[in-house]
C-alpha cells in the first residue's frame, strides 16, 4: 500500500456510552480513530423500502491495518456518515478494505 494513495481522512466511530457534562450517560458514537484512506469508489444507488424509494450513497476505503473494527462501527467522510458493510483483510494485516453505504440516521 502506497502512502501516497491514502489522499482522504475519515474517522472511525464506535457506537457506545456517552457521558454529558452532568454526568448522565447514554449512546453515541465515539470516535475511535482518524486515518488516512484511499477512496476507491463512490455510487448512488436507489432502492426500495417500505416507507418508499430512498437514494443512497455507497463508498468503499482502502485504509492501514486498524485492529478490532468490526461491522458494527461506522466511518465519517466529508461531514457524512456511513454504515460499514464489509471488513477485508488485505494481506496479513497491512491493511483493510472498508465497503460502507450511507447511514439511515
């Protein structure tokens, strides 16, 4: 993996507990890293759900090895928000191949 090619930054967050300023807790998304990544694709693609037809944005990331992501987690991109769909392994732990489509909320 090229350094050169890793021209974006996304930031990787985790869903979990989050404490306000008075000390009451409840789920948000933590941030768990900023890295640098390579874009490799980025598409619309419409489909249809209940409430109708929906547009979506669905992206995939070439990134460094980042131990314990899991496709729970979601990445920040450009102020949006992204669902990881995929995680792959690229060669033995180098790095990973992050497939993610735009978040619902």
């Amino acid at each position: 993996m090229r350094a050169g090619s890793l021209d974006r930054t996304i930031t990787i967050q985790r869903l979990g507990e989050v404490q306000d300023e008075f000390g009451g807790v409840s789920g948000g998304w933590t941030s768990l890293a900023s890295v640098r990544a390579q874009l490799l694709e980025s598409s619309t693609s419409e489909w249809m759900e209940a409430a109708g037809e929906q547009a979506g944005r669905s992206v995939a990331f070439r990134t460094r090895w980042i131990a314990g992501l899991r496709n729970a987690d979601r990445v920040v991109f450009e102020g949006a928000a992204f669902d990881v769909l995929e995680v792959k392994e690229i060669g033995r732990r180098r790095g990973l191949e992050l497939r993610c489509k735009g978040a619902s909320s």
